[in-house]
C-alpha cells in the first residue's frame, strides 16, 4: 500500500514539472496516507491484543 503512495507522490511531481495545479490531488493524497497510518495503528493493536489472550509474544 505504501508503494502506491509512494508512486502517486512520483505522479504529483511529474505534473508539478508540467506545471499542472496538484493542491487537490495532494490533499487527497494526505488523506490516504492518513487512513493507511491508521489502519496499521489498528492492525497493530489487534495484533497485540490477540498475543496477549492466545500467549504468544
């Protein structure tokens, strides 16, 4: 998922270079990687939640 982001960042640039307005892309961009972050702050969570009841570290 990173590496989508990653490539949409490089996208970005590209048009920046050309010199095509990007502030609503970048927004919806900043959005993204926001929701990803958190999405994995959850999967950590249940991560350790579910180590700690089944006792595996």
């Amino acid at each position: 998922m990173r590496s989508q982001l990653r490539a949409q960042e490089r996208e970005i640039r590209m048009l920046q270079r050309a010199g095509v307005p990007t502030a609503a892309a970048e927004l919806l961009l900043s959005r993204m990687r926001a929701k990803v972050d958190d999405l994995c702050e959850e999967r950590e969570a249940l991560r350790n939640s579910g180590a700690s009841l089944t006792g595996r570290s």
